[in-house]
C-alpha cells in the first residue's frame, strides 16, 4: 500500500479525500458486518427453532469475516482499505503513513462505525444487538489479553500480505478478511472478538454505551497494534532472520 | 470487461450473441442457487428434526454466494458473466456498454431467471419455495434502502474488480461471489437479499406474483445501481482523490 | 491440461502411468469426499442432539466441496487432477486427451472410487453409509435431469478453467471444487449430488448395489458430459460469438 | 520454500532464529485453531440450547482448517510457515531443509504448541477441552491408518503447493489449509484429525496426558510423513511419468 501523497495535491488535502474514502469503506465494512451480526441475534430471539450458540456464532464469524474481506477489496486500490483505527495505528508506526493521515484514518473509521451503527438499527426493527461484550466467566484482564492477540494476528496479516510488496499483494484483503473470520471463531464467545475499536465503539455510541467494559475493547486492540507492528519491526530490523522474504 | 463488439459481425449480432450466452449463464447461475434455496426451504419444512432459521440463511448465503462465485468464473472470458440486470445498468452508465447491449443484456437476464425458476420447479416436488420477501417487521421502505446499499456493493465489487484492469481482474468472480455471500448473510432475513431484479422476478413469474411487494426488488436494486455506479463515477472523474488506485 | 505423452516414453506406457496416478487422486479425493460423508452420515444416527437435515447436507457439501479442491490442486501439474470418468469423456470428446487415455482413466477412476470407499468402510465402525440415492419424492427422470444439469456445470468448470489457459489456470481447482459445492448445495438432497459416476459406483460395489437406481447415476452424468462438451464446443466452434475470450 | 541459510550468518545461527521465528507462528496457528476448539467445546457443555456433533465439528473444522491458512500465509516469507514437525520431518526427507534445522524446528514447533495450548487454558475459563481422542469405536490401528492417511494429504500439498516453484506458490498457504480444513471434516470425529503431533502433544502436555493412545498421534502422522513423502520423491525420481509438471 502507497498511502503516500501525490505531487497533484498538497498533502493534506489528499489526507482529506482519503480519509473521506476511508469513511465509505469503513461505513460498507460495518453495514455488512454488523447487519450480519444484527441478522444472527435476531434470529436466535425471534426464532421458533432455537438456535444453538454454534451456528450462531459461526453466521457472526462468517458474516464478518466476509464483510472485511469483500470491503477490502473493493478499497485495496482506493484507499488501501483498512477500516480500522488500531491498523491504521500500526501503519503509522512502521512508517507506511505519516502522523496527520492516522489521525484523519482514525476519526473517520470511528464515525464510519458510529454511522453503520445507527443505519443498521435504523433499517432494521427493535434494538441494536452488536455491541461487543466479555462472555460471563471472562475477566476484563483475560478480555484484554485475547483482543491483544487476536489484534496483533490482524495487524500482521496487514503488514506482512498488503505492505510487503509481493505476488500475492493483490489477494491481501483475503488473507486479511480469512484473519479475521480466524479470530472471531476463537474470540466471539469471550470477547465478541472485536480486534478493532472502530467495530465496538460505532454500537456503543448508538445504544449509549452500556458496556461497563468498553475500555476492553480500547486497551486491547492498542496492545495488539503495538505488539504486532513491533513484531514486524524487529523482522525488518534483523532481515538477515528473515530467511525467505527475498525470494 | 471488454464487451464491445469485434470486426468480425455487425455489432447488433455480437449483441445477440452474447445475449444468448448470458441467457445461458444466467440460467446456470440461478438453476445452482435458487435449486440451493428450494433445497433448503423444503428441508425446513420436511425435517423432523427442526431447522433453525440460523442454519437455513447460512445455507441459503452459501448457496447464493458459490453459485455465483462459480457461474460468473466460467462466463468470465465468454460474455463477463454480468447474470443481473442492475448490473448491466451500471455497466451502461459507466460507458463499458453500449445502451443496446444493456437492454438486450436486461432482457436475456429477466428471460434466464425465469427460466431457471421454471426448471427448479419443474425438477423437485411441491411448490417453489424461493421467491424473495420482507420480513413482517420489515416496511418496504426499509426493504428498498436495504436493497438498494447492498446492491450498490454488488455493484461497485464488479467495477473494482472485474472493469477495473489490474492483476487480481482474473478472479473477480471469486470477491463478486463473496460480495453476493456477504449481502446476503445481512439481508437474506430482511428482504431475501435480492440484489437483482432477476433473480426477484424469475420466481415471480413462476409463481404467479404472489408478493404485494415485489416492486421493492425493482425499485431497490435499481437505487443501489444509481449509487454504486455514481460513486464509481465520482472516484474516476477525481482521480487525483484515487490515492493508489495507478500502483 | 497437457494430458498428451512426450517423447520420452511410448504413448502406451506413459498413459498407463498418468492412469495409475489418476487412481491414487481419486482415491485421496474420495478418502476425504467420502469419509467427510460417513462421519455426517453416522453422527446424524448416533447424535444425543438430533442434526437437522439442513446441517447435514452442508457438511457434506463442505466436504466434498473442499476434498475436490484440495485434491485436484495437488495433481493439477502431475495428471491434470480429472478424478472423474465424466469429466474424462467431456476431455475426449473436445480433443484435450486421447480415446485410449480416456478408457484407462475411466478405469483407474472407478477403480479408485471402489477402493476409497472399501478403506473408508475398513477404518469406520458400522456399516457404509456414502451411498447416492434419490429423495422419496424425486422420480428417476428428475433424477437423471438434476444430474445432467450440475454434471454439465463441473464438466464446463473443467473445460472453461483448466483446459483453456489463461492467467487463473494455475488456480483451475479452487473454481472445480467450488462447482462441486455448489452443485451439492442444490442437488445433495434430490439426488445426492453425484455429478460423477466414480463417487456413486465405488461405494455401490462395497455395499452390494442397494439403490434400485443406481443407472441413474450413470446416464445423468453422461448426459451432462455430452451436454457439457457440446456447449464447449459450440464456443470454440463460433469463436466470434465468443466476446471475451481473447483479451 | 528455501529455508536454507544465507551468507550472512553463520548456518546454525540462521537455523536458531528461523526456529524461534516457527516458534512464534506455530503459537499463533495453534492460539487461534485450538482457541476456536475450546469455544465449539465449552459452547457444547454450557448452551442451553444443545448444539449437535455436525455443528461442533464443523466448527472446529473450519477454525483449524482457517487458523492454519491464515498463518502459514502470515509466515510464508518468513520461515515458511510449516509448523508441524511431521511437515518438518518429510522437509528434510526430500531435502528441502537440513537435518539440524528438521531438529530444530521439531523442537520450536512441540514447544510452539505447549505454550498456545497454555495460553487457551490462561485466558478461558474451565478446564482445557481440546485434546485429540479417538471415538468410542475407533481402535487404535484404526486411528492410525486414519492419521497416516490424512497426514500424508496434508504433506503432499506442502510438498506440491508450496516446495514446487510455480505460478500458484505463493498461494500455498490457502490450498494447504484447506486440505487441514478436507481432513478434518473427515477425521474428527474420528481421531480428532491431528496430523501434526504438535498439535496433540501441547494440549496433552499441558492437560497431564490423559489419552492413553496419545502414541496414536506420534504414530499415525509419522507414518504420514513417510508416505506422503515418499510418494512425492517417486514422482520426482521418474519425472517422466509427471506428464504435465513441465508446462
């Protein structure tokens, strides 16, 4: 991904424009995504059949991992499709995009989650039931540490499939979406496997934030940015580890 | 997608040609997926073990999904495999086809829903059992909105991706197909998740329009190809906006 | 697909190898295809927790589905990866491999069939449980056409993705094996979604013939080879009618 | 893959961090794959709404078989992304990789599974509920033989994905996930579909050994190596009998 500015434009505004596209993608990434998730829940309330937690968890595992991987691809060539504020964080700490253009990505990606949020509640009846939450038994410290790493895994599929250039760079969205579908089929139980703050924070605007954990889902996924773009730093640091990268 | 005509006929002729494959293909793609609902539907009707609705939609989006995965790859290279009407209106107003191949685009795609509703029936028992409908909370305005923002993704996979030249074109079925997957693991509870009017009205026809809200996949579908290929348009006309799109 | 023989061996002897081979990928295919089978099959008998038919035939699908995908990938470059004596017929009939090389195929396939089914009986408790059959509502007529109608489909998927060469040839298995999932998804309830003689006549031999109908799974394949190829042909024949083909 | 060492550091050095470096990936394969185990295991103890063996096992099918997908492309550039001393093992038998980075790796990768299996117990609740058993009727031999024959699928698409150089190599990693994903389906309900004694003996270590046939998964996947292995070296030894590996 070249997330760079082009001579046609000052820098700024093209930080603009992208972070205008990033809205778009974020706000058809979460549409789908969390319509999806809207989807499973209703259902296992309204359905006469009940539904087991198995199939419902593998709709939402499905749908979201889908959604991402669609979405992305769509946006790999305008934008870069991140949709994520904690991988766009991590863009910036390896140094794929400046500081002012996270920023912009990161705002945009919030209010793009708050935006499918309140579409999704809106075109569909009763409440919003996509809010990301602990499962019972899983304390907010075990909450943290397993959207840390499933996190991290996230940010590594960007780094190493879409910001390493390669024959496979053009398929990045799908190893990234297929990351993502992994995580969640761990994580949807305990966590609602966000790995991704925009994806919590959009629901808990909409519904009022009743969440006592919301922070989970903030302290998390910054860890995870920060454990997985450190990781790929030390690769590209010590490259003489890196044993096949240069094929 | 180059759908224009060659030296070899008059271009009238290569417009009926290749209406008459996507006849073909449209068939083919409906004959898998409405056959993969029809199969669906009756099981959670014949079960004696209860189907949840759960199961049911996530049979039905898989199904939907590969069918079109995989028709839309066989036709790529013969006639693009567009097998949708909204999507030839897009093409249309995108300049990638001319006004009369769209129209005789539409035509043969109405004519292979038909007739792939017609064959589903006529090959398994009982009645058809896959006609598109809103759920009963569901308004027709909301079914149009939901309609026409999963359309208009539909819509903007196949211009990224398959009009769109670049290294990944080859496989565009393969994010087109997903796209069609992740529309429906939203929408297929709300509004069957049509995306094309085709596929609504094949079924339709068959049976005898027994929905008083079948409008709602004409007018839908039809909003979302005004907005997908608007967008499209927007990001072309503002290339400079287009932040990676010439790696 | 070069199925032809090089210089180096006579033409005699190098298709007795590729046919030795082609047995031993269509036993690895239908290991996996038919074990996936026994295991849904036999969990829906001994489940405390009854599996809805719907669940069922997914997992069959899934399993067939990816067993094909994987498995013609892996002898894409050692024998074409064909594991089927439809598809084989369909490869003669439109030249790609020679009248002898098709009946050694057609053998060494349904050989191989017979022996995975026998290894799967062997290594799963219980009796054999894989066998094609016809719903209680489905007479052999519509049996005979669903199957003509999906075998068509794989045979056109072999034929559009790895007989012509293009740039997504080397990936010709993901688009098969998904035509495969695809066709059980409709038909795995009707029929049993055969769509290749092979798969049904391996487990009928090990289990004694029980399906009074198992002819139907030998004339609607061939059906759809002939209908299949001939729609082939018909595209090579009338190139000019073919829009896309050479970009 | 090359996974030899450069002329920057000395062979053995090289050797030590490419281990460390499967140490990481192995982690993350198994944090994620056996994460997305003990979420289908405990959801099926704690649901009130039973979930049957189809829905469990397909779930669990699927997070592996993703799991390893994802993974394996995360680290294909890296080290290669094996993770699985009998992958390791037939490496080195066809002489991919030397014997003291096999050694090395073997290590990396049990005590790679070790401390993800401890992580799942760490950060869930309960007990740990993902250890590889065989079912009530499988006799030992029996899971053997299945073992052997689903491991040898699996490194006979490393050996031919992603050791041979061609255009679908750096894509491996999707056709040797699925085949983790194809084995599954088949086996685990069987054995649990090891084929990677990593991935039985980290659970098992960390949950004191309660299987007694845990030998069944040292065993069965070793004698997958040889087989799978030596087939392939049949096929390199008489090319002439690879009829399409030279295209």
């Amino acid at each position: 991904m070249h997330l760079q500015s082009t001579p046609h434009f000052s820098a700024l505004t093209n930080d603009f424009h992208a972070a205008f596209l990033e809205f778009v993608g974020t706000f058809l990434f979460l549409l789908l995504g969390l319509g999806g998730i809207q989807t499973a829940q209703t259902l296992s309330v309204l359905d006469t059949v009940s539904t087991s937690d198995t199939q419902r968890f593998l709709y939402i595992s499905t749908s979201m991992g889908l959604s991402l991987l669609v979405s992305a691809w769509l946006f790999l060539r305008i934008t870069g499709g991140v949709f994520n504020p904690n991988v766009s964080l991590s863009l910036m700490l390896v140094g794929a995009i400046r500081p002012v253009r996270c920023v912009l990505f990161c705002v945009a990606q919030l209010v793009g989650g708050i935006a499918a949020a309140a579409v999704v509640r809106g075109l569909t009846d009763g409440s919003l039931r996509v809010n990301t939450a602990l499962a019972p038994q899983t304390s907010p410290a075990e909450g943290v540490f397993i959207e840390m790493f499933i996190t991290s895994a996230l940010v590594l599929s960007v780094l190493m499939l879409a910001t390493e250039r390669h024959q496979a760079t053009p398929f990045a969205p799908v190893g990234i979406g297929l990351t993502l579908f992994s995580g969640h089929l761990f994580a949807v139980y305990y966590t609602g496997a966000s790995m991704n703050t925009a994806r919590s924070f959009g629901p808990a605007v909409v519904t009022g934030f009743p969440d006592p954990h919301h922070w989970v889902y903030w302290v998390g996924p910054l860890l995870g940015s920060l454990l997985g773009s450190g990781f790929y730093s030390l690769l590209k640091h010590y490259r003489n580890w890196v044993l096949v990268m240069d094929e």
